[in-house]
C-alpha cells in the first residue's frame, strides 16, 4: 500500500532552546529563511504525501496561521506589484492538506503518534520530527517511503554518527540486507559507545506500519511518565520485523543551539545572493 499521510509530533516543550521557546514554537525558529517546520513540510510534499497531520499543543498555534492563507496580505502584495512574495506566500498556504491536533499533555512522543491513529487509519505512514531537517537531493522520507515499498515493513531512518555522538541517539543494529538496508534485531536508546549494537544512529524519519497503534496501546509509560515510540517499534520488531535504511543527504539536528547555528549558515551558504557577502563577514572575523 502507498504511503499518502505523513504525521509531524510539534507539541514537545523544545527545552534546549529556552528562553526562546518559552513561549514560541521551537518548529517556528527560522532557518535562514523560512520556518523549520515548513523545511520538514516541503520534504513530505516532494515526496508525494498528500495528507500531512501536525501535532501541536498551547502555545503553538502561530504553526497552524503559518499554512493558512492570509488574504489581506496576498491582496496588499498584489496591490504593490510584489509578485515574488506573493507567490511565496500562496505556496506556502497549497503545501497540501494541512491537519492538526492538539496533545493537551506532552506525555511522550509515542502518545503523540497514538493521536494519529483516526487520521492514518489501516495504512502505512510517514513520521517526520521538526527537529531534523534534512538536506538532500532526493527527499529522505521519499527514500524510505522507496525502502517500505520494497520490503512491506516499518522503516528507520539511519545514518553513522560519531563514537562520541551514539550515547544522544535511538542505536540499530540487526543482519544486513543490502549496502543500504539491514534487518533490525535491536535498537537500543542512547547506549554507551562499547554498548552499542552499531553506529547507525536513529534520525527522525520512519514510515511505521499501523500496527504500531496497537503497541502503542500496550506501552507503559516510562520515565517522567511517558510514553515512548521506541517501545511500540520493539514489539513491532519481534512481531513482524522492522527495516533501518541508511539515508543520503544532510541532516541538521536544529533543536540544540549549535546544530540551529549550523543550519542557518550552511542555507544561507546555499543563496548565491547572499554567499559572497557572508563569507566576506566570515573572513573578516580572523577565526
Ligand atoms: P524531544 O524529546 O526532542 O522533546 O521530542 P522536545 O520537547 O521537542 O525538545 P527538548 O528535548 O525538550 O529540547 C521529540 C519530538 O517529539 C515531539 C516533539 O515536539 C519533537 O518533535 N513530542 C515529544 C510531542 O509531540 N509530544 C510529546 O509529549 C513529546
């Protein structure tokens, strides 16, 4: 079965980024120059999701205004002749079908996906978190919504991370299937280096199975009360396997402050019209 909806969890508290998110969306941050959560957004609408859910909570409401349509606006752009944005601002409010949902209690990412149990119904689905955003030519869910279509079962999205890096990271290890694709036997959450089954980090893509909703039903919660995701896919695992798909592209973890930093200058890095200039600044700062 093709994968047509895509859920995106936004109603976690963004801590790494306080102040800024106290009482901001950490989804809303720019990089270089759009919302991060319409980066993630764009990447499921390459890949040909038609319907995407956002799960958002107090607080985040200026992320469900952002992909509405703002008349007033389109109307005084127009008025002005500035054609540019408003064809910006029109393509931002036709991304798709936009849904959203509230989590009252930020009870754990695996509640959160529980939520989207009437929106994806009996059907595989993409998840994406906003923390990531991901650079690539061809869109990282796409490539594993192509691995899901080969094999019928959850798939993880992977990369290598750094020795010293494993111990922030959901950890894969399992039989390899080909250069790209393994077989998941265990995943560990954040393992000591000599601990770890391997270095295939876990990095905020999956399409999951919708059995995942059962499992989720089954977790208990566990630190702090929550219910992970991790739990569910474990079951589904040993229930009817799970694949991890080493992606290509670049992922920026822009939900801690160095990894924002990094992002905003390799896009803007990207714009031709700002490159010279930026890296003239850079010069002159004799590092
Ligand atoms: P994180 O564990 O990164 O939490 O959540 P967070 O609140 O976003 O950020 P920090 O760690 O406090 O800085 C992973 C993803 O799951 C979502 C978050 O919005 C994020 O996209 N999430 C987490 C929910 O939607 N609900 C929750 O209850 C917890």
């Amino acid at each position: 079965m093709k994968v047509k909806k895509a859920v995106i969890p936004a109603a976690g508290f963004g801590t790494r980024l306080l102040p800024y998110t106290k009482a901001q969306p950490k989804e809303m941050v720019c990089i270089y120059n759009k919302p991060s959560i319409q980066h993630v957004v764009e990447e499921a609408v390459n890949a040909g999701i038609e319907d995407i859910l956002i799960i958002i909570s107090r607080n985040k409401n200026s992320i469900e205004d952002h992909f509405d349509s703002v008349p007033e606006l389109e109307k005084a752009l127009k008025d002005k002749g500035k054609d540019d944005y408003l064809k910006e601002v029109q393509e931002i409010s036709n991304l798709g079908n936009m849904h959203f949902i509230r989590q009252k209690e930020a009870k754990g990412l695996g509640h959160a996906i529980g939520m989207a149990e009437a929106f994806v119904g009996d059907e595989p689905f993409a998840i994406l978190l906003p923390d990531d955003i991901m650079y690539s030519e061809v869109p990282v869910i796409g490539q594993l919504m192509k691995a899901y279509d080969e094999h019928g079962k959850s798939v993880l999205g992977v990369q290598p991370v750094e020795r010293e890096a494993i111990r922030k990271y959901g950890i894969a290890g399992g039989k390899s299937l080909s250069d790209k694709d393994i077989s998941v036997e265990v995943m560990v959450e954040k393992p000591e280096p000599e601990e770890a089954p391997s270095n295939l980090g876990i990095l905020g893509r999956y399409v999951l199975t919708p059995s995942v909703f059962k499992y989720i039903k089954e977790t208990k919660p566990g630190k702090g009360g929550e219910i992970q995701l991790t739990d569910a896919i474990e079951q589904q695992i040993h229930n009817e396997g799970v694949i991890a798909h080493s992606f290509d592209g670049i992922r920026y973890d822009i939900g801690n402050r160095l990894g924002y930093m990094i992002a905003n200058l390799d896009y803007a890095l990207r714009d031709e019209e700002v490159k010279g200039d930026l890296l003239e600044y850079i010069r002159t700062l004799n590092l």
